[in-house]
C-alpha cells in the first residue's frame, strides 16, 4: 500500500484561510461522513429537519454564545455568503438613506466594506491607514454620537494588523471578525454586530456567523429580499431554507474544542504564546523583519519579509521540505504570512523559528 | 467494538432533501477530509486558491456543461443561499422596474419566487393548479410574447408533480431545478436560466448551481451588491471569494458518479424504472393511492395516501424495521412521499414495494 505524506511527515499548516482544523475535529468529520451518530447514514444525505440535525443547529448556536459570554440581548445567526455578504446586508439592515454609518480603513476588506455600504446611505470613512500600505490601525479619530454603526475590521489577514484597542464610542461597532473569531475574549457591550466566515478560526468554509444585538433590529424601512432579512433567520433560528449542514457540524465541533481547551480565554493564552515565539524570532533574526508595527501585530497572522529577496523562493523550498505550508505571503505585501489561528499547534511555529534560525546561520 | 446499522442492515433513504448519495462519493468525501489527494491536510483546511482546490472548482464547472450539453453561450456558477436567494437574485438581475416578468404556480417554492419577484417589477401569474392543492401541472396558458422571462419549477418536491412538457414559447425560462436537475436531458435552447441548489440530486447542502445564458446579461440597469451581481461571480468563475469546498467537492463527485452511469440519459431511464416499480403498486395495491395526476407525475418525489389512515404510524414502523428512512409526507400533503433521486438504488424501491404488498396482504 503506498504510505500517504500523512504517515511519514507531520504538516505545518500556516495557511491564511480555509485553515488549519483540529485533527480530533476532523476525524468526527470523517467519521460523520461515512455514519453520522449510527443512522448508517452520511450527515450528507440525511434531512437537515431530522431530530439529530437541528441538535447540531441548536449546539452551534448555544456554543457561540457561552464562549463569546452573549446573553439573550443577541441573536445568533449561522448563514452563507460569506463576510463579502455581510458588507451589504449589514448596511441593508442597518443604514437609512437619511442615517450616518462611520468606518475606519484597515486594509482590503475594509476597503470592500466601503464599497458596499455606500449604496445603502452615507458613510464617512474616520481614518485610514492606506498612507502606509495598511501596516499600522489607525487611532484617536473621533466618532460622531448620532452614527448608526461604526464599521470596524478586528484583524486584517492581509495586512497582519490587529485592533488591540477600540474607540472610545457608545455608538455600536459592527464588526468583522472573519480571522479572529474566538481567539481571544471581547466586551460585547461594544458590539451591534459581530460577523465572520467560518474558514479561518470557526470551521471549514460554507457557513457565515452574524451576530446581532436586538437593540438594532426595527430602524430600517426599506423593503428587503426575505433571504437578505435579519429577521427572517433569526425567527426562524437559522433554518428557513435548508442550511449548509456539514460546514456548520465542522464549526460546532470546533466551538465544542475551543471550550474543551479552556474557551476563548485559553485561546489567547496560546495563540500569545505562539505569537511570541514568532515575533521574537523576527525582531532578532537578522534576514527577516516584520511588516506590521509593533502595537498593531496580529496574533493571528504574522507578516514578514526577508531582507534578501532573492532568498524567498529558497526559503519556502526548505520550510516545505520540513512540511510547512501556505507561508508564501499575499501579493499586495510579499514575503511571508504565518497564519497561526486557534488550532495551530505550537510545535509548528517551533518547527519555522528553527528553520528561520538555521536559514540566518547559513545565509546571515 | 459496537456493531453500527450500517454493518447490520442496509439503508433504504428516500429523504425528500438533503438526500441520498452515491456510496463511492460518500467514501471518497470521508477519505478526502482525512487526507486530501495525499497532501497529508484535510480537504476541510486547505487553501481554496490551491491548484489542487482550483481543478476541484473547474472541474465541476466544465462536468456542469458537459452532464446538460451546455455551449460556450451558457455560464455556470456554483454559489451560495440555495434556490430561495435565487428566487430575487434572478428578479434582481434580469427584471427592470418597467419590465414584464411571468410565472406559472405549482406549489409551495413557486409561491415563494412569486413573493421576492414582485417587488422588483411586474409579475403575472399566468396558472395556478392551487385550486386542487398544487395536485398538476397548469397547461394550455399562453406566454405573452415581451415578457423578460418565464419562471417555471421544474419539479415540486412537496406535491410530487412535475413538468414534462413545456410551453411553447420564445421567452426564455427560468427554471428552478433543484429537485431534478441531473436527472434527466433538457432542452437548452428554452432556459435563459438554471438554478438548483445542490441537495437533492447534485451533493451535499451548502451550494447553489446557476446557469445563465450569456444574453440575458447586462439588460437592467439598477445598482447591484457586488456579491449579488452575476457579473461578478461570472467575472471570477465563481471564486470572487472563498467558496463552500467540500460541498462544491462533493457535488463535483457526484456529478462524475453521473457520468459514469450513463449521463443524464443513464439517470432518465435508471429514474423511470424506479418511479414505474412504484406508481405500478400505487395503481393496483387496494391501501393506497397516488396524490398526482397521471401525466404529472413526477420521477423524483412519488406523494401517496394510505386510505386507511390509522395505518400511517403503523406503515412507518414496519417501512422503519426494513432500513426505509424519510418516506413521512409533507404536511401540505400528509400520507407518504417517496423521492427516488439519481442515486437512490433501485432495490431500495424493490424493498419498499414488497413491504407494500405484505401489507395489503395483511390489512387490505
């Protein structure tokens, strides 16, 4: 029988999204794949109204809100479509003609953001950090009170920026939190929104989390599509039509192993770890620097380059050797990107920081 | 170890929705979410803008064309929100404010697309069979010769009626085929549009086909959501952003498992010996009795009564105890519904009969 890479090395998964999964979490998948619970089913073919289906649906829902620490002032949603949907149907849901919407620039998917929600009503863009190809968050920009919603982008994957703090505003962030989604707790008094695809911390891709504070519900008049309605899948608790069932199986197992290991909280404490390790490395390493500036570095994806380019396609062929992947960075900032969401393990970064020590004895 | 049903009796699932599978794919999914292609990562944690991601996608594109003998004149996409966000999609994209649009209503989903196309512009309902409960298909209206197009569901998995014949007329269709698409040839020179969502007879839920016609593009002028717009998934061949993989994966599976067993011409003739196995016992067994009109009826979703209904649980019971699953009728019906989809096995029909025969036997 041919040995499959799985036996013979272990893989370092850095990719940016769809990303790394907990090998426990993927083994129930396979597993649900071939018989789900002992229906001697598929969880692919079975009837998503069938009584073990809506235990997973109902588990989801319930998980996300005891990690995040939500009460019953917010609904929980589970939809498709992605964070590109959430741009317009927040500003659909939430923004009047006649209202004001606020949002900082941090980067490509803020960018988009502003694109999107423009067509529904006015929005001022309070800062940007576009001046500096987005390497920094912008801070002590002033919020107007009478704004509906500030649009903010918690962690830029691109860019590998992070809000470590927040404006000083009681008017309510909607915020995009796609790649940093139960890493680390939040103060969900700051939040009428909270929104993310599912393929970077919460599961594979195929599912959209939204999350919504009641208070924002009822402000809007205009007539809107049953499917692009907030309140259609909350009344219906996210099964009005038939939902993705086997992304959301994914994504509640993973919620249900970020609670096994010690919730959003021991999440922080790990991805910080991880994080350390990495930047540490960087900030001594004398072949790489990091991209992003100090205060602003993102625990979730770390950005760097290597200060002899012509080393680059050298480096990603050793790191792959040693079964590192998805290191090679994105185009609009080159070099490399470490994504070390939740389920990285530890040992992976240890495994690119000897790699990068022994690229700098050899080349430094 | 506990023995599992599937070691100790075969499955018989005639789920309305999500459905039966094809074994191999199932198998073939389980292994891909362990070990994808060898790479040693699950298929659940990779890069979808990954080569081997990337043929996954194309492949199932051009399978698309290839299973409905598709030209160059026809777009696929594969998306996400299923057929109810398809429902004002197309009235979005192809109904202007001073347009003309038609339907013809045969049901509960019609029903549904009549309520999202109306408040993009005019919509006329040129038949309805709601006079004898959705029970056949309307005939003999006619099209009026400028409208933008004609909205028709192929195939109402609630009634279990069915199209066979179409209208005569230039208009191009839009046709909702998420209950048999796949299952057998079509004309494509009739349907401006096609849209399934996936989880009947093309895989798992989590994706939604559509197929437009080059020329009905570019013809409305309101402002769009990106993500809306067909354009754009068209522009980026359906990877503007991360799209749902295993379920794309899994229909691209299923789609070959088509192929291989005849084309949509195998699956018409593999459908109508099981459909016939199964109305010929609904025409000559005294228990029970057909819901649809004769020449309605459909080869996917067979609706049937018991004429005694205080033997429905006990029907259920026995169908249960031989492996049966999913033949509970809808409640807009009530007594029994069958779907025989693509990848049900003709022996699944055999089991059900025989147990309708034994039990004529015993309470006719």
């Amino acid at each position: 029988m041919k040995a499959t890479s799985i036996d013979t090395m272990k893989k370092h998964n850095f990719s940016a999204g769809p990303a790394v999964l907990p090998r426990t979490v993927i083994e129930q998948a396979a597993k649900a794949t071939l018989n789900f619970n002992d229906s001697g089913l598929s969880i692919l073919e079975m009837s998503h109204r069938g009584k073990d289906l809506v235990e997973v649906l109902e588990n989801a829902m319930s998980l996300c809100k005891e990690l995040l620490g939500l009460d019953d002032d917010y609904e929980v949603m589970f939809l498709t479509g992605g964070a590109s949907s959430q741009f317009y149907m927040t500003a659909m849901n939430f923004l009047d003609e006649n209202g004001k919407a606020c949002i900082v620039d941090t980067g490509t998917w803020s960018s988009k953001a502003i694109k999107e929600i423009k067509r529904f009503g006015p929005l001022e863009t309070l800062a940007s950090s576009k001046d500096k190809n987005y390497s920094y968050i912008p801070k002590g920009y002033q919020v107007p009170s009478d704004a509906s919603f500030l649009h903010i982008t918690s962690n830029n994957t691109i860019y590998g920026t992070q809000h470590h703090e927040w404006p000083d505003t009681k008017v309510p962030l909607i915020c995009d939190m796609s790649s940093d989604i139960f890493s680390r707790p939040i103060d969900k008094n700051k939040y009428g929104v909270i929104y993310a695809g599912a393929q970077k911390n919460m599961g594979p891709a195929g599912t959209t989390l939204v999350i919504v504070r009641k208070d924002m519900l009822g402000k809007v008049k205009r007539e809107i599509p049953t499917m692009l309605d907030y309140n259609t899948h909350i009344q219906k608790k996210s099964a009005f039509n038939t939902w993705p069932v086997l992304p959301i199986y994914v994504s509640m197992l993973t919620m249900q192993w970020v609670k096994e290991n010690g919730g959003v909280e021991g999440m922080q404490v790990r991805n910080q770890e991880k994080a350390d390790l990495l930047y540490q490395e960087l900030d001594s390493n004398p072949l790489f620097k990091g991209v992003a500036a100090k205060e602003d570095r993102s625990l979730m994806n770390i950005t760097f380059l290597i200060n002899d380019e012509s080393l680059t396609e050298e480096f990603l062929r050793v790191t792959s050797e040693q079964g590192v992947s998805g290191i090679k960075g994105h185009r609009s900032v080159g070099g490399f990107r470490a994504s070390t969401y939740n389920a990285l393990e530890k040992q992976s970064v240890e495994v690119l920081v000897d790699i990068m020590k022994s690229f700098a004895n050899k080349y430094g």
